[in-house]
C-alpha cells in the first residue's frame, strides 16, 4: 500500500475539501449521521430513508431547542433568501434592535456606551465632552501648505 496516499490519506482529504465548500451533500451527510446517533440508528438506515422523513425530523429535533419568540427570526431566515434586499434590511433591523436593548440593560445598570467602552453613566459626560473636538472660529485651509485664519 502506497503510504503517501493511502485511502484513508484520500477520505480525510475528500472529509476536508467537503467541510470546506460546505455543499448540499456534506450538510445531509451530516443530518444523517446526527439522526443516526440520535435515534440510535444505524447510518446505513437512516440513509435509506425518504430524504423528507430525515431533514424534517432534524428541523424539528432543532426546532426543540429554539424559543418561541425566536420563530418569526427562524421563519424570516428561510423565506428571505440571504442578500436580498430584504434580508439586509432585516438584518439591519434586528442588530439595530440587539443595540438598542443592549443599551437599555446597561442604563438599567447604571452604564453607557462611549467610543464602545462600558462607563458608569456619571463618568460618561466627562468621557464624551473629551472626545468632543473644539470648534475654531473663523478657520479656512488654504492649501496643503498651511492654515490661514481670517
């Protein structure tokens, strides 16, 4: 047996090459190997299946795991294909939402948000008017050689 690429040398690498790309074939292989320690099954049973029987078990094993105010998330990210325009304004929302009740749990606890660093709310005012730049009145840019005031 030639030890460079032995068969097991070239499962391990096709294991890989599917793990990386990720593809349809990888992903089922995967439900199927879950059902079939789940259910305490034999893989080759499982395999045998009707494809529907197995993935709807598995969303539905998955489903178990998932609250119910997550659902319309859940619903969203199957029917709202990614990319779409849809989906980014979705998606926007909902990390728009997550800071927003961030920021409401860390005043509830008597914190803020400046520059992305947690501040007690009374040291917040100082940490904000530091960043704040002072205004200079009557400034113009000339060139890039120099500032001129007026």
């Amino acid at each position: 047996m030639d030890d460079d690429f032995s068969i097991y040398r070239l499962a391990k690498l096709k294991a890989v090459s599917d793990a990386i790309e990720s593809g349809e074939g990888f992903f089922y292989r995967k439900v199927c190997r879950y059902i079939s320690s789940k259910f305490s099954m034999g893989l080759n049973e499982v395999e045998k299946m009707p494809t529907t029987w197995v993935l709807q078990h598995y969303y539905e094993d998955d489903m178990d795991n998932a609250d119910e105010d997550q659902y319309p998330e859940i619903i969203d990210s199957i029917l709202l294909p990614e990319g779409s325009a849809e989906y980014e304004e979705k998606l926007s929302d909902w990390i728009d939402e997550g800071v927003e009740e961030n920021r409401r749990e860390l005043e509830k606890k008597g914190f803020k948000l400046v520059d992305g660093k947690k501040i007690k709310i009374e040291n917040a005012k100082k940490a904000e008017e530091k960043k704040k730049v002072p205004e200079k009145d009557n400034v113009t840019i000339k060139d890039y050689s120099g500032i001129e005031e007026d």
